[in-house]
C-alpha cells in the first residue's frame, strides 16, 4: 500500500512547466530553474534506487540470519528463507515498476525540456518590425 501511495504521489507531483514559455521571467531564470528541476528528480532517481537496494539487501539478509531461530529443521529454514527471498523479489518488481520508474521518467522528461527553453519568443523566425 505504501509504495503505491509513493507511485502516485509521484506521478501526481508534476511540476507546473508553464515558466518555461513566460517570456516574462528572464531566460536565465527559466533555464536555472528547469535545471534544478531536472537535478532534483535525478538525485530523486539516483537516491531512491540505492537506498532502496540498501534496504530489500538488508532486509534479506536479517531473515535469513533470523530463520534457525524461527523454525530449527533445516528444510524448513530452507523454505522460510527461500520465502524471503521471493517476497523480496517481488517487492522489488513493485518498487522498480512504480516509484522507481515515475522518478526515473520525471528526470528523462525533464532533461529533454533543457532543449525546449528558448530564448525569446518566435526565435528563428523571421519577425515583423
């Protein structure tokens, strides 16, 4: 439940690009802030991968240390730690095609709109005088 609660406010979270086309603000203004937009859902991106490796390795690791603890005959520690393994894979399938990709696709998203931000309106056009 939690890590769809994540995935949707992810993708919920989409910044407001209309500063982009505001000729109002100056184009440096636009440009610095799209670029910190696209640096933060890359630290987003970068951050959340690792530290969620970090933890499901972590989390394997402690129940396969605690299962001679929890059950004693060897085939059912086989079987609890086998267990553990597969819900870990599975719950990673869910973090990778949820938080992960909407992080991962907000920063891809955002790095081609570096190349979109122009300088003045109706630049490359020829415009009348």
């Amino acid at each position: 439940m939690l890590v769809s609660f994540i995935t949707a406010w992810l993708h919920l979270k989409q910044d407001d690009l209309s500063y982009i086309e505001d000729y109002d603000f100056p184009f440096e203004s636009r440009l610095e802030r799209l670029k910190a937009s696209t640096t933060l859902w890359q630290q987003i991106s970068i951050y959340g991968s690792a530290g969620y490796l970090a933890f499901v390795l972590t989390w394997i690791y402690v129940l396969w240390q605690l299962a001679p603890y929890i059950v004693t005959d060897r085939r059912d520690i086989f079987l609890l730690n086998s267990v553990a393994a597969l819900e870990g894979l599975i719950f990673t399938v869910f973090v990778i095609l949820g938080p992960l990709k909407e992080a991962f696709q907000r920063a891809f998203f955002l790095a081609s709109m570096l190349s979109t931000v122009q300088r003045e309106a109706g630049r490359g056009e020829a415009r009348e005088l």
